[in-house]
C-alpha cells in the first residue's frame, strides 16, 4: 500500500496578483540534509495527481508556513552561494600559490576539496534558480512583492518499486534521486515507509 504523503498547497501573489499555485512536500521536506534540496519538494498540482483527502496520511511536519519557508530560504540560498562561490574560488587561489612557489600540499586532497566545494556550490545555485522560478523575483529585494497565501492540504501517494520512487503519476525523479544521494531523506523515508507496513498489518 501506498504511503499518503500531504503536500501544502499554495498561491504565490505579486503585488496582489496570482503568479503561480503549487504544493510543497510538508513531510519529506523536514527530512533534508542540506537546505537547497527542499526547493525540488515544490510540485505543480496541474502535473501531479494529488488526492483531497487521504485515508492515514503522514503528518504535516513543516516547520513554518510556506510564504517564511519560501522566502527565508530564499534569503539563505543567496548568502549560501556567493560564500560557496567565494570559498571555491579563495581555495583554488591559495593552491594555485602553494604549486607556483613549488610548495606540495597534496594535489588528490586539493581535487577532492574542489570536488566537494564545487557539488556545494551546484546545489546551492539549482536551489536558488528554482526558487528564482518559484517566486518570480531575481534577488530578495523583490520579496517585499510577494505574498504566499496557503490554500489548503492535498495528498500524493508514494511508495517503492523495483528501487524506484513511484507516484499515481509514474517514477518521480526526484524522490527517487533524493533516496539515492540523500543519506537523512533515505533514513525517514523507509521509516515512513515501515510505519506505514506496520500500521497496514
């Protein structure tokens, strides 16, 4: 049996007017184990089947109401990248001197810190594009124009199939992405999903 996880759906506003309604995963999304990942939770009801009701749905577990999520990680997701930025670039500087100057210092260590630094840096500039996307604004400036008004709660079911993260609507990606990559997302998601066995038997 599926798992009936609840979705807030939303309306972003701009200066009073609609821009856009969407849902975001207000279960999953608390299970994260970096911020940016929480922007690919954000589904567009008009391309997902959700359900109004659901028979035991997980809880609502989002910590804030969408329109202070949205914009405080906004805010975050913007710092986020331009220190990640700054870090990549100041760690490639200082290396780059230590090579001139004939000093080693370990080149397989400098890759895999690059390496690291870079994934950070993707991660916090997709995070931010969406969410660019998301609300309609190019930097926090514009959030004063936005209001996120919530709606109401709908439901998506999930559950496992053959390794794959499958909805009413066929694979979901990112879910099953998250569950490949993300370490927190996979602990709470086979919780939710044993709970879920359990409370079936």
């Amino acid at each position: 049996m599926p798992m009936e996880v609840p979705f807030i759906i939303f309306r972003v506003m701009k200066k009073g007017e609609s821009i856009r309604r969407l849902a975001i995963d207000s279960y999953f999304t608390e299970f994260l184990s970096i911020e940016p990942r929480k922007v690919v939770l954000i589904k567009d009801p008009n391309r997902e089947k959700f359900r109004s009701s659901a028979r035991d749905p997980l809880p609502v577990l989002l910590q804030k109401d969408p329109d202070r999520l949205l914009k405080d990680l906004f805010e975050g997701l913007e710092r986020a990248s331009s220190d990640a930025l700054g870090k990549r670039v100041s760690h490639i500087r200082q290396w780059n001197i230590l090579r001139m100057i004939g000093i080693p210092s370990g080149h397989s260590r400098h890759i895999a810190i690059d390496e690291r630094l870079a994934e950070t840096e993707r991660e916090n500039s997709l995070g931010l594009a969406l969410l660019k996307g998301v609300l309609g604004v190019k930097g926090s400036e514009e959030l004063k124009d936005i209001e996120v008004i919530t709606e109401g709660t709908a439901y998506m079911r999930l559950w496992l199939e053959n390794g794959r993260v499958m909805t009413d609507s066929g694979k979901d990606s990112v879910y099953t992405g998250l569950l490949k990559k993300d370490p927190r997302f996979r602990t709470a998601f086979y919780s939710a999903l044993l709970r879920h066995i359990q409370v079936i038997k």
